[in-house]
C-alpha cells in the first residue's frame, strides 16, 4: 500500500532521525548526490526525496522478508564442464530449427527471446542478486539500519564468497548454443550490471556486518574475474565486438580494476572506449550498429547508457569521456541529443522496433545528462516520459 507523505514524515522520523550522511566513494553511483539527498531527508527539506525513500525501505523490507538468497548452485542443469559452481545460461535469441529432427544446430531469430532459456536460472538469479544486494546497501547507507547490510552480506557472501555456493569467476558458458557452441563471448553481457555489486560493498563497508574480511574477498573474485576478462578466449573475443557488446566489456573490464586498484588497466581500457566512440557513433550522434537490430530503441539506448557509465567511471582516473569529441564530433553529448527529437514525436521512430518502445532507460539517461552539462531541459524530458513505477525509490539516486 503507498505511504501518504504524512505517514512517510512519522516513519522516518521516528526510525531515521540518527541519519549521518558520509560521502561514499562509489564508483558510478553519485557519492555527493547520496550524501545531499540524505541530508535532505534528514532536514525534511525534499518531499520527494522522503517519498522515495519510503518506496526503498518498503521495498527493502519485503526483500528481507522473503529472504531469497541466489547461487549458481540452484540451477538443475550441468554446464558443459559438470561443475554447478560454473556460471552458464543459453542465448536468448536462438530457436530449434523445425527442419531438423532435434532442432539443432538452432537458428537466430533477433529480438525474439526463446521462452527455454527460462528454464536456466543463473541468468535471472544474476540480475535479482545484483538489484537486491544494490537495494539492501541503499537501505542500509539511508537508514543505517544494520538488518539491511546482514541480509546484503548473505546476498554477496552466497553468490561469491561461499565454498558451497559461490560463482566461479569466469562465464565460459555464458548465452551458448544448443547444435553450435557450449559458449561465446557475447555471453558476456549477462555480467554487465555487475558494477552495481561494486557500488553496494563500498555503501556497506561502514557497517558491522560487511568486514573488511569480505570486502578483500570480494576484491579477489573481481580481480580474477579481470584476469579472465583480459586474457581467456572467450573475453578476448567480446573484447573484439564492435557494438553494445564491447561497450559493456569496457564497462566491466573498468570497474573490475577501479575495485581492485588496478588503475593502469582501467586507463589503458578507457582509450579502447575512446575508440569505440569513433567505430561505433556517426557524426550526427546515431549508432549504426544499434539501429540495425530488431529492437533498435531498446539497443540505441542500452548503448548509449553503457557509454554514459563509462564516463563515469573514467572521472575516477580523471578522463573526462563527458565531453570526449573525436576528429570528427563524434561524442556521448552528441549521440544524446540525436535522441531528443524521438522522445516528442518532432521525429519519428523509423527503425525497425518489433516491441513497444521502453523509456525507463531513457529517463535514466536524460536525468544523468542534464546534471552533467546543466541542461534543465533534459530533465524535463525525462519528466514527460511514461515510465515504469517498478523502481520508483530510484529518485533518491539523482538530484
């Protein structure tokens, strides 16, 4: 049931008065915009900073409530290599061929995801882990309320600490191919959001639950996680993807060595991206490569985001990607505004979209960049955009 703003101001109050808000030095969440919006709560100055609030903590609490913990153990099928511990799901876009009498090798059919890959749970138990170990930290780091942060130690001790349940660091099975491969490199981007994980042990490293113990272990499992990353096979080869593909390789390789002080390979990581806005952006801010896909609108923006996280990422090894133009004009700022007239209806979407277009990224997007380049009329634009209310307590991330 939502909260009315007066029973919001009781509850918050009455549980979180004690807010001490500290600058947390995450890596793409925004440390000051946390820390100012905090003091907001605290002085019951941003109504609408309270309101989201309410929506995390309920949120949080429902989380902790159910007490659903993830691990690659729970998966009923073995991976290739007959060790659970291995990460492994099968690409969404590939079907059973109906001329063959076992449908393999299966063939592609883009944008549209085959309904079998549900039965191969890591991939979602993945992405709920990371959303609900990023929602116990923001709970705990808003209300330091200690039961946030024990249940976001079970959350990333048992996906990658634990003996028995833990994640080995590598995806040599990622998004494989009955009849083709046991797995590819694009399987990679199942990991993308894994920089979230980065942001929620640095919220919680002020609390008694997350020791400095865990920490350093989870540093381990990401610096062998950068290992693979940079020297297998398999990541060498998503390394070499010129679309979203190597965009999200750079986002991880990045903050895999930002966490883990390797910031030598994080720099050298950022030229790459550097490149990949000369390979992958046209003078005019469109991305070829995006727009070619079934799904253009969801790609064009899943990129462009990608990109932006990379900007910020970079700031911490002060490279400024934010107003990075090639030779030839190609940027981040271009391509958002070459977005702009889309959103209104000034232009319309001719590229091949085989579902209804989604704007939650895109209001993520426009909110990021009118606090970069002070541009008031992005966030109006993100304002006038019909989102989803499945992550409303987001508001409390931005200014």
């Amino acid at each position: 049931m939502p909260f009315s703003m007066n029973t919001l101001s009781l509850i918050l109050f009455s549980l979180f008065a004690t807010i001490a808000p500290t600058v947390p030095k995450t890596l793409v969440l925004d440390g000051g915009t946390l820390a100012q919006n905090a003091r907001a709560i605290e002085n019951r100055s941003a109504p609408e900073k309270i309101k989201a609030l309410g929506q995390l903590v309920q949120k949080a609490d429902a989380v902790v409530k159910a007490g659903r913990l993830y691990s690659v153990m729970q998966k009923t099928q073995l991976p290739p290599s007959g060790n659970k511990h291995d990460y492994m799901s099968q690409g969404p876009y590939w079907w059973p061929d109906p001329s063959k009498p076992d449908g393999k090798p299966y063939i592609r059919k883009d944008g549209q995801r085959n309904p079998e890959i549900n039965g191969i749970t890591d991939h979602d138990q993945l992405h709920d882990m990371i959303v609900d170990s990023e929602l116990m930290a923001l709970a705990y780091y808003f209300t330091n309320e200690e039961k946030y942060a024990q249940f976001a130690q079970r959350l990333l001790s048992t996906w990658f600490l634990d003996e028995g349940t833990q994640m080995n660091p590598h995806l040599n099975y990622g998004q494989g191919i009955p009849g083709i491969t046991e797995g590819r490199g694009i399987g990679i981007i199942d990991s993308r959001e894994l920089y979230r994980v980065i942001d929620a042990a640095i919220l919680l490293q002020t609390s008694k639950s997350w020791t400095a113990a865990n920490h350093a272990a989870l540093k381990n499992w990401f610096s062998d996680y950068l290992t693979w990353l940079t020297t297998s096979p398999i990541g060498l080869d998503e390394a070499d993807e010129h679309n979203n593909h190597g965009t999200y390789y750079d986002v991880q390789v990045v903050a895999s060595a930002l966490f883990c002080g390797r910031e030598d390979v994080a720099k050298k990581q950022l030229d790459t991206t550097k490149a990949r806005l000369a390979s992958q952006l046209q003078p005019d801010g469109s991305q070829p490569h995006e727009l070619a896909r079934t799904l253009s609108w969801n790609y064009t923006n899943m990129n462009l985001y990608g990109f932006m996280v990379l900007a910020r990422l970079a700031e911490h090894v002060s490279v400024d990607l934010w107003n990075y133009q090639t030779a030839d004009g190609k940027g981040i700022h271009k391509a958002i505004d070459w977005l702009i007239p889309y959103l209104g209806n000034e232009k319309e979407w001719k590229y091949q979209q085989i579902k209804a277009r989604p704007y939650d990224l895109t209001g993520s997007i426009l909110k990021e960049a009118a606090r970069k380049y002070k541009k008031t009329d992005y966030g109006a634009k993100a304002d006038s955009l019909p989102t989803s209310t499945s992550e409303d307590y987001r508001a409390i991330l931005t200014l």
